[in-house]
C-alpha cells in the first residue's frame, strides 16, 4: 500500500501542478482527464457515494464479480470470485476465490478480506450500506450471516432472494475487497480503518492511489503485478476542471485525452475539430416528471394521460437538451436488466386537448417548483407552452436545488421535474422507488420513494409484483417480470420517465476502448489505450 506522501506520490504530485505548462502533447503512456470532481467526499468504498469516488474506486478496487464496460450486455462476471454456487433452498449463495491475487500491499487476497469487507461495510452503516442490507444483515448479526473458510465465502440470506439481485448489488462500490491486515494496523478505534481509507486505499485493482489533492487532481499508478495483466495507461491523471468551455481548450489544445463535462455547444464545436471525437453513452440517470396526487387537477386520471402528451419529446431532445439526453419512456435506463424499450407517448396537444374535453376539464391552474437549473427551467417553460394550448396554466417558481428537494420530501411539488440516478447495478433499484409504495400516508414518511414523494398509491398488484421480482431465481423470467411491471406503470403511473441521460465525452483521436461504463458501473482505466 502506498501512502499520499511517498517520494513516487509527491513525484506525481510535481506532475499534476507543471502538466498544464509542461505538455504540448499528453506522454504515450499517461492517461489526462479533465472532470468536475469536486463531489468526492471519501474514498473508503464502504461510504462513498458520489460519482468521481466511485470512478476513483472502481480502478483501485476489485469485486467478487463485477461487470465488463466494454461488454455490458454480457451482465455480471467473475472477478476475486472464480464461481459461486446458490443452495438449492435459495437461502445462501458460496463463493470460490480466485487463487495468486494480491492486494497493492502484496499481500494475498483471502476469503477472510472479502468477507470482513462486506462485514465491515454493514458495520460502519454509512449510505450506502442498505444495498446489502436489505439481504438481512445487520451489524449484530453479519459476522454469523457473512462466513468464511479457506477458500470460500458464504452470503446467508434472510429470503431466497433472485441471485441476480444479489450478484449485482455485490457489483456496487460498497462490494469492493479491501485489505483486512492493512486497514486493520491504520484503524483508530474501533472506526474499522474508516478515517484512514478516507484519503488511502487498500485494494487490489488495476491502479493504485498515488494521490488525491481534493478539488485538484486524483493520480492512478499502474499496479504492475495486477491479476488481470497490468494497464497500458502508466499513469491517470483525473484533473478538476469544472468549466465545459476550459475542458473544450484543454482538449483542443492537447493538454488533455478525455473531457467529460461538455455542454452541447462544447461538443458542437469539438466535432468540427481535427484530432479529436465524440463518444455518446447512455447513462443510469432519468429525467422524469411527478405529478403529485395530493393535487386535485393533477389526480384525475385524465390529466395524467394528457400531460404524457404535452411533452415535446422530440423538439426538447434536438434542441436545448441536444446530446445531453434522449427519449426514454420507462423507468430503468437502457443497460439495466429488463429494460423497456417501448416509448408509446408522443407529443399531441390535439389529443392531450381532446382526453380533457372527453373527461369534461376545460381548464385549470397549476403552481410548481423547479430547480433552478438550465434544462430543467427549459423543460419545464417548454411545457408550460404546450400546457397552455390544451387549457392549463402553468406557473413556474425556481428555487434552489435544496429548496425542491425538501418541498418535494415533503409531498409539496405539485409538478416535479428532475432526474433520477440507480443506486446499485439491479432492476430493483428502480422498481423500488418508482413502482413501490405500500403506505401511501403522510405518517409513513418514505421519503426514499419517489411513489410516496408524488402521492402515487400504488396499486397492490404492482407492489406485489415488484417484490416477487427480487425473488425471481430464473433470470429471464425475471426480466420479463420488469417489462411487465413497466407496462402497466406506464398505462396508469402519474410519475412519467421522459428522457435518459447521455454523457458525451471529447477524446483525442489516438485514445482507444474509452468507456465511461454505460448505464452500470463506473469508468475503466484498465482497457484504455492510446494508438499513434
């Protein structure tokens, strides 16, 4: 394991502060990266919940099985695990490890790591420690329930849960294998080497931390002895650079080989540029509208069916939301196990006027809150405009982002328009905010779920079938079981998937298998390369 100030860690350190005067032209085996990363609060996998720790941590960790970006329609894999097996009672699932790997540390990765990590994990009870949770661990019970002996490591679970729910929620950040002897000899306390793998890590992944300057830089060095051979990419060097226009120049100008926080106008003029491209990939996140049911207007389900209408799918997507996202009319994003295709809403004032008139509503009025961010103020003027031709008002207040979100946990947002991220790489993720809500009062206070969030009494049957999803042990079954649930969701839900997110990233034109992992997971270094 190497600490933030070896000479090696202050020598990268040199190289992040001179890279902007020094490089005309990013070195062969040097990975540049430009991306806001002022978000990382942590990098201990058992906490970190933010999108650049986890990119940090999906390169310096490995798993017990884990997804390939590059291959995400093939699911999960093997990693640390070479097999697992699932009892025949679907009550506990074993796990083989793989034999020769080791921790950057150099010392051998054990079943006794893999299970102390996801032990410790539910232990410390940071935010994300519910994706393993919810299998019925808890801290007083998890050192019965996660064993291990020699080779091996058993999940005993509390119901025979779908294995594919428990495979890839064991794909998230929080599954990562940390270094039980080098966490256990930093540890203060009883913290569990918490406050340690804050600013260090101890892992077994394609790179080791060389630094982490917060709102600076992080720095990656290639682990040479890695079990999967080591990287092309010598060195990543992720710099802070939170301006899409900066990131633009950087890239034109060859101090970068990856920007990824370009605006649409950015990428505009990046594709006219020689040396460099435009990579679209579609990510987990989902721009939908809410339409809360303690609203009188917004409850008659003809209002729900003509609102579907009143969206200019199209027209938003080519213009101010250009390469930013696409139309997707479900809610699990493409990538995820299950998904929905189908987008059977299209933008008709002529009918959304007409469902109206047929249900007898010839007008009202209707004052929400929007965040007050550029494509959601857009989006939310745009339907004001189509609202007005079918006889709705529509008054938009903007507020801050903190101010919606406690309006809108507190069931007050009577239109909502933002996005939503997955939490962990399964189906369920979705399905248990959006078609889940089992107690519909106020003194239920589920604020987690988007359902309750809206108001939206799911009906028994959609309850039902979402949890019997997760129980599903036939993987295709399971999907299907999704696809059906969408389908009916899509017919009466009054929370309405519009678009998903696409991340475009600039590349140089040499920088070869870029990817930002899809719908999924994170970013892989490892597979990068760079051609003349």
């Amino acid at each position: 394991m190497r600490h933030l100030l070896t000479p090696r860690a202050l020598l990268l350190a040199s190289a992040i502060a001179l890279a902007p005067a020094a490089w005309a032209e990013t070195p062969a085996d040097t990975l540049v990266v430009a991306n806001d990363i002022s978000d990382i609060i942590t990098l201990d996998p058992a906490q970190t919940f933010e999108f650049s720790g986890n990119d940090v941590n999906r390169n310096t960790y490995d798993r017990l099985v884990d997804f390939d970006p590059m291959d995400m329609a093939a699911g999960f894999k093997p990693s640390l695990a070479e097999s697992w097996e699932v009892a025949e009672d679907g009550l506990s699932i074993t796990f083989t490890m793989r034999e020769g790997v080791t921790f950057h540390s150099g010392n051998p990765v054990r079943a006794e790591d893999a299970a102390w990590s996801l032990q410790r994990a539910v232990k410390l009870n940071k935010t994300p420690a519910f994706i393993l949770t919810q299998f019925g661990f808890t801290p007083e019970n998890v050192e019965e329930k996660i064993t291990f002996d020699d080779r091996t490591l058993t999940l005993n679970l509390d119901q025979p849960y779908a294995p594919s729910f428990v495979l890839n929620c064991l794909t998230a950040m929080i599954g990562s294998v940390v270094d039980k002897e080098t966490v256990m000899s930093n540890a203060e306390g009883d913290d569990l080497g918490n406050a340690w793998l804050n600013t260090n890590e101890a892992g077994s992944g394609a790179f080791t931390l060389a630094a982490w300057r917060p709102n600076e830089a992080v720095q990656l060095a290639a682990y040479e002895d890695y079990w999967q051979g080591a990287s092309a990419m010598k060195r990543v060097i992720v710099r802070n650079v939170a301006e899409s226009s900066a990131q633009r120049l950087l890239l034109e100008q060859g101090d970068i080989d990856a920007a990824r926080n370009l605006t649409p106008t950015d990428v505009d003029s990046l594709e006219q540029t020689e040396g460099v491209k435009i990579k679209d990939e579609p990510r987990g996140r989902i721009l939908y509208m809410g339409l809360n049911q303690k609203d009188e207007l917004l409850s008659n389900p003809a209002v729900i069916e003509a609102m579907k209408h009143l969206v200019d799918y199209q027209g938003i997507t080519d213009s101010f939301l250009k390469g930013m996202f696409k139309t997707h009319q479900a809610f699990l994003p493409e990538g995820y196990l299950g998904a929905l295709e189908e987008n059977p809403w299209t933008y008709d004032v002529e009918k959304a006027r007409q469902i109206l008139a047929d249900a007898g509503i010839e007008g009202g009025t209707i004052t929400t809150k929007i965040r007050d961010l550029r494509e959601y103020v857009d989006v939310a003027q745009t339907l004001q405009a189509s609202m007005a031709e079918a006889g709705l008002t529509l008054n938009i207040e903007q507020m801050t982002g903190a101010q919606v979100l406690d309006a809108y946990r507190a069931r007050e947002v009577p239109i909502f328009l933002g996005e939503w991220g997955p939490d962990y790489s399964d189906p369920n993720t979705n399905a248990a905010t959006f078609a889940y809500n089992p107690d519909n009062s106020d003194e239920a206070q589920a604020t987690g779920l988007l359902a309750w969030r809206n108001a939206y009494a799911v009906p028994d049957e959609m309850n039902e079938a979402t949890v019997a999803a997760t129980l599903e042990q036939d993987s295709d079954k399971r999907a299907q079981m999704y696809r059906d649930i969408q389908k009916q969701y899509q017919e009466e839900a009054p929370i309405v998937p519009l678009f998903q997110r696409i991340e475009n990233t600039g590349l140089r034109e040499n920088v070869q298998n870029w990817n930002v992992g899809g719908s999924v997971t994170s970013v892989m270094y490892h597979q990068v390369t760079k051609g003349e």
